[in-house]
C-alpha cells in the first residue's frame, strides 16, 4: 500500500470513466429513446471534496449522454469528454491542457477501452467489479463497485496519501 500511497500523493488530476465507475454501467432507455443514469450521491460528494483540496476532476467517456452533461455541471467538473472511444487520445489532450504529465493523473476506469489510459497514467485505478483482464492492468482496485462507493474510495485515497483528508473532514466537525 506504501507504493500506492507514493503514486497518489502525486496526483493532481483523477479522470473518471462514467459507465460502469461513476455508474453501475447499466442504461435505462425509455421509449422515446431518452437515457437515464443513476448515480451514487455518496460519490458525488466525495468529488466535491477532492476538487476542494485543488485536485482536479475530469470524465473521459465512450458515449454521449445530457445526462452526464447535467451531473458533471452540478460537480462543478469542467474536464468533460464525452463521445470518445479514442480515451488514450483525450487523455493525452487533458494532460496538454493541463500541462500535466501522466505521472500526476490517476486514471479509474473498468473495460477494456480504458486500458490503454490506465498504461499511460500514473496511478491507474479499476473498480472492484471490473472484467480480471482489466483489473490486472490496474495498480489498485476498490473495494466498492462502480456507481456504488467506488469514486469515493479513490477520492478518500488521494486525500489520505496528500494529508487533505483530515481537513475535509473537519468540515463536518469529525
């Protein structure tokens, strides 16, 4: 855990995947064709309390959708990727924009398409529910499933390796 701990003090961008990490990858479709997502407020709180201590949020996702438009807007995430298969590429673009280097992003993702992002990061994350042929490219894997408390677990781990969990804490008087 020490070396993770090492990689995630350096961290100061973290990029999502949305299906399947800041949801449960299901896509409810009603008739008219209009998609709806559930995300876990748990998570979303957790993001909100990364971004107060200056690390940055980002989405990279395959798929368009308002709906992530909507939820990313509400979390104050400005970095929003959508409709890009390509992750690698837009990944890199964050990075430039950013002036990053892949050293200081970690990456969370759970599908084969996010694999080439997690090689390039440097802390690659995949959610505990995510294929074996992806968790093996990952340096660390949550405990919680996608869309279930997994953000979370990676938001609190950023801020315990940078020593900015205590004083989020204190927020809420713990």
């Amino acid at each position: 855990m020490k070396a993770i701990f090492e990689k995630a003090a350096l961290i100061r961008l973290v990029v999502f995947d949305v299906d399947g990490v800041l949801t449960d990858g299901s896509l409810y479709l009603g008739d008219e064709g209009q998609e709806y997502k559930a995300f876990y407020a748990r998570d979303g709180l957790g993001l909100k309390l990364l971004q107060a201590t200056g690390v940055i949020i980002g989405v990279i996702t395959a798929r368009n959708s308002g709906v992530v438009t909507h939820r990313m807007q509400s979390l104050g995430i400005e970095h929003v990727f959508q409709g890009r298969l390509d992750k690698l590429s837009a990944f890199k673009e964050l990075c430039d924009i950013l002036q990053l280097a892949p050293q200081q992003v970690a990456y969370v993702g759970d599908d084969l398409v996010d694999v080439p992002v997690m090689l390039e990061a440097g802390l690659a994350i995949a959610v505990a529910d995510a294929p074996d042929l992806v968790l093996k490219y990952a340096h660390w894997q949550t405990q919680a499933a996608g869309g279930r408390g997994a953000a979370r677990e990676v938001c609190e781990l950023i801020m315990q390796a940078q020593g900015t969990w205590a004083e989020q804490l204190s927020r809420f008087g713990i």
